[in-house]
C-alpha cells in the first residue's frame, strides 16, 4: 500500500477557491499531504485559507514575488517523497475518491509517467483541452485560420473535445494542465519543470518529454473534476494572452525548429502573434 499522495496547489488571487479546493483535497479517502505555494497574491486568499483550515498536512509556501508557475511547482518538489504527486489548479475542485482511482489506475498501467482525468466546466460540458494532441505547428495553422471547421476531412484541431469518450483509460498526447497526477519515480528521470515558461505550456514541455523518455501519458475518462477555468486570471486577462503566446513560441522553438523548412516556421510564429492580437482585441471588445 502506498503513502500519502503529495498535493502541490499553486495560488494567485483564487479567492474563497483556493479554500474550497484545499477543503476537496483534505476530504480524500486517500491520505494526503498539501503543498500550498503562494505567488504573492494580493487578494485575500491565503487568509480564508488560514482562517477556515488548520491541518497540519497542509504547509505554506509565500513567495514574495510572483516566480511564475513551473519555479512555484520545482521550489518544493525537492520536499516530496511521495510515490505520486498531484498537481492541482486553486480553481479545481476534486472528489473524495479521485485520488484513489488516480493511485489505483496508474498501478495498473506502470508505463504511465503522467495521468489526466475528465475535466468538467461548472455547467458540466467537458473543458476544451481536457484530452488533446500536441500542439505542433501545423496544427496551430489548422486553428489559428480554422482550417479544421473549413476541411474538416482533411485538417484535424488538436483539441480532441468534440471526439467520443473513451470507455476506459487510453494513452494520448496531452491533458488538462489543471489536474495532472505524476508518478515521482518518472518524474525524477524527466526532470522539473522548464522555468523559462512564466506560465502556460510547461505542461506540453512536459508531456514532451515524459515520452521521450517513453513514459506515456495517460487520460482516464472515469475520473471527473471540475475546474472554474481562467478564474485566478480574470483581473489580467491580456497579460496572461501574452504569457501563453510567448510561452507557445518557446515550445516551438524547443521541440519543432528543426523539423521545419526557415520560412513555414517562420509563417507559424507570425500565426501565433496573429492570434495574440485577434484574442487582445476580442478580450478588449469584450470588456468595453
């Protein structure tokens, strides 16, 4: 029988979430240990924490500064024994048995370096990027000019949503950065996460090199979370377009430079600031 699962919760201005997610957690069947990181929030977040839970399986990271996402997740990972980590979004909210199913199927499957599970919006549809495939560039081309809506016999989005479910647990490119359940023992041969990214696509980075490695990565259909998406960024929107975008253009450059002739890769980073812009005025038209 294992030990505790070690629960790694990133915070930044989540609000009474950041509780309610805690709350989810120490609820588990499974024992648990909590690794609160705070990203120097200024909202009062880490107070209802503190006011409303006392559990000494809960400890308390408060940065001064907001590091980002991947140093937030690699400053306490030296701290984790654990054979299994959870990495979990403040604004993700999991069920008492979630990580019993999540420890009981990656036994089953000791290959899996990384699982994902069926992640749920609050109105119960599934999430867009919950099951997906690698964002390579020619599939950003497919969706950045909806090549996938105009030909879709021809052109396939890597977002896998509109695809039937699985009936039981399948091996895929990529899952919900939100929810990400890490075998440790795989997790120390890949390495931490890539700190160039301030946030957005560390988890692609991941997923990237989880199979290079040959550890796959895993989505089980049985296990449901519900996640209040782009919460903890609703004060920023913009910034946090900017982030994801240069974070895309860094994984591109990483894992597809070479496979691509100068001048198509070249098109694809014009294709990624292309969107940028779309979303930026749409974001700003949408707030006005």
């Amino acid at each position: 029988m294992y030990g505790s699962v070690s629960v790694v919760i990133v915070n930044f201005n989540a609000g009474q979430l950041l509780t309610d997610c805690v709350q989810a957690v120490l609820a588990s069947i499974f024992p648990v240990t909590v690794y609160v990181v705070d990203n120097a929030s200024h909202d009062n977040s880490l107070h209802i924490l503190q006011q409303n839970v006392d559990d000494k399986r809960v400890h308390i990271t408060k940065n001064t500064d907001n590091i980002g996402f991947a140093p937030a997740i690699n400053s306490v990972l030296p701290d984790i024994t654990s054979d299994y980590l959870l990495l979990l979004n403040p604004d993700c909210l999991i069920r008492p048995n979630t990580i019993d199913l999540f420890v009981e199927t990656m036994s089953k499957y000791p290959q899996a370096g990384i699982a994902g599970c069926l992640v749920r919006n609050l109105d119960g549809s599934e999430q867009a990027g919950c099951r997906r495939s690698v964002p390579t560039p020619w599939r950003a081309i497919v969706r950045v000019f909806l090549l996938d809506k105009l030909f879709p016999q021809y052109c396939k989005s890597f977002v896998l949503t509109c695809s039937p479910l699985p009936t039981k647990p399948i091996e895929i490119e990529g899952i919900s950065g939100a929810c990400m359940f890490v075998r440790n023992s795989a997790l120390k041969i890949v390495g931490p996460m890539d700190e160039e990214y301030f946030l957005h696509c560390e988890d692609l980075d991941w997923f990237m090199r989880f199979r290079a490695e040959k550890f796959h990565i895993l989505f089980i259909p049985s296990i449901e979370v519900t996640h209040v998406k782009g919460f903890c960024s609703r004060n920023q929107p913009i910034k946090v377009l900017w982030y994801k975008h240069r974070g895309m253009i860094r994984f591109y450059r990483k894992f597809f430079r070479t496979q691509y002739p100068r001048l198509l890769f070249g098109f694809v980073i014009l294709a990624v600031w292309i969107r940028f812009a779309l979303l930026v005025v749409k974001t700003k038209i949408f707030n006005s």
